[in-house]
C-alpha cells in the first residue's frame, strides 16, 4: 500500500481523502495542539505537533505521497490589504526542504489561488523542477468533485515516476440533499420581523449566506452547492436555511458544515471552537480522495 505524509495536517481532511483512495497515512506535522489531537483521536497517533520551521525533514519517514497546506489568511482575498510575511515565504523554503530531502514519487500542495504568485511558492517550484518532477496546477471547484460546496482552491500535482493522471471528476448533490437526513441535528433558529418580509415564497429550500440577507445573491437553492465554508464562531454559526418542508429555519452548525466538507460522520470533534477552525480551514476529504486517486489508478 502506498504511504502518504502530510505538512500542516489541520484536522487531516487530505488524510482522510488519501486513506478513501487507498493510501496509508504514515505522518503528519500540525502546530496547533488541539487540532493535531483531534486528528490523532480520529485517525492514529502519526501527527507530531510543531511549527515546521523547528523541524527537520530527516527526522520523518520518507512516504510515497507528501502533500502540504501551509497557512492561507495572508493571500485570501477575505484578508484584504494582507501581504506575504516573511513566515509565509521561510514555509515555503521548509517545505522545499521537505521535497529535496524525502524525495516522495508524488507530491501535492493545497492553498487559495493568490498562493501562486507568492514567493514561498517560488521556492517549492523551483525545488519541483531542480529534483526533475513532472507537475501541473490548477484551480479546482470542490463542487465538480463530489463536494456540496462552492469551494476553489489552488492545487499543484507533482509526480517522479509517471506522467500526471487527469483527476476524475463526479459532480456532487446539491448542499441540501447532503444534510437532509441530519436535520433534526440542527438547531433551529427564528427570523426577525423584518428578515421574514425578505424572504422569498415558502415553496422551497434555500440557504443564505448571511443572517441579514443583504448582499446580492444570498440564497442558494436545493441542488446549488453551498456557500464556501469558512471559519465560523460559536456564538454566530452562520449560514441558516429555510426548510420548506418544516417551515422552521435551521442553523448550519458543525454537523452541517462538516457535510459540507465531505468529512466523515464518524469524525469526532471535541468541541465547536476547535470544530470550527478544522472545518473551515480543510481541504474537503473527497475533492483530495480524486486528486489522490489519479496517483494510483
């Protein structure tokens, strides 16, 4: 069985996609302890906990399939006015070192598409083509991958020992059919006054990405993909649904949202805090199920 690794692990939504194609998950570096033992709780004892700048790449096994998600904030367009820090450019350098020392057959990196013309970036291409890998990138709709979501990130692919395989796609159920029969999970919630003279007819189920329903295009209807997942609080788990079949309004809370990311029901979380941070900041499990799975086919 081929081996994967992963830098800056979060709760292991690439592990878990890895695992459903068929990979053994070996290693993982996470700096936040909370989320590295929510990981292990889940999955096995293999994420260390450490900032990635303190650790050496010959202190890990060596696995078939590294992938990495370094942090994100700094070039999200959420963020804006943000800019490349001279920790976001030295991760890229570690993760360069990572592939010049383990040399794995396939590698693959995950982060928002402003993550490509960043210079941390230019370091982990340069390394990708100074150790003669084959490699491609491309923005990807979670939502064209089996994933109920409206979601693109910014994915590179490399290989060592074999041409790059197209990744399959397979378009997912729209974001209410993916939490349907985990409604009566959710807490429901009341309209104000004023929002219920917002709303549209109540002959369907729509989603909208804000409690003031105020921005241009707030609703996503049945079999439209949900809103990008993002980091939410506990005090404000937005976004809410109107269920027409119940006339009763719903909060998309963790259950919801962890659908929404495609992780498993099965995953545990310890609490809504920490459950927040790991979903909104995964990769979702099935959109890395078909990347890793072109490795193998």
């Amino acid at each position: 069985m081929k081996t994967i690794m992963t830098l800056f692990s979060g709760g292991e939504g690439a592990g878990i996609g890895a695992i459903n194609a068929g990979f053994e998950l070996i290693a993982g570096l996470e700096y936040d302890k909370q989320i590295a033992d929510t990981a292990n709780h889940n999955l096995g004892n293999h994420v260390r906990i450490g900032n990635i700048l303190d650790q050496s790449p010959f202190d890990f096994p060596k696995p078939d399939l590294l992938h990495a998600s370094p942090p994100c904030p700094n070039f999200s367009r959420a963020n804006s006015g943000a800019k490349e820090t001279s920790n976001d450019t030295d991760m890229g350098k570690k993760v360069a070192e990572f592939i010049h020392v383990l040399q794995p057959n396939f590698f693959t990196l995950e982060n928002v598409s402003a993550y490509k013309n960043s210079v941390a970036f230019n370091y982990i291409s340069d390394e990708l083509y100074a150790s003669g890998y084959e490699w491609d990138t491309k923005t990807y709709n979670a939502f064209e991958y089996s994933v109920p979501q409206s979601r693109r990130r910014f994915i590179v692919r490399a290989t060592k020992i074999e041409y790059l395989k197209p990744v399959i796609k397979e378009q997912s159920l729209g974001w209410y059919h993916s939490i349907k029969d985990i409604v009566d999970k959710l807490p429901e919630r009341d309209f104000a006054t004023w929002q219920m003279y917002r709303l549209p007819e109540f002959d369907y189920t729509f989603l909208s990405d804000s409690l003031n329903m105020s921005s241009k295009n707030p609703n996503r209807f049945e079999n439209d993909p949900a809103f990008t997942v993002i980091i939410h609080s506990p005090k404000h788990p937005a976004p809410i649904f109107w269920d027409c079949t119940r006339t009763k309004s719903f909060y998309c809370d963790v259950p919801a949202l962890a659908r929404f990311q495609t992780f498993p029901d099965w995953y545990e979380f310890p609490n809504k805090e920490v459950a927040f941070k790991i979903i909104g900041n995964a990769l979702p499990c099935n959109l890395y199920q078909k990347i890793a799975e072109a490795f193998i086919q």
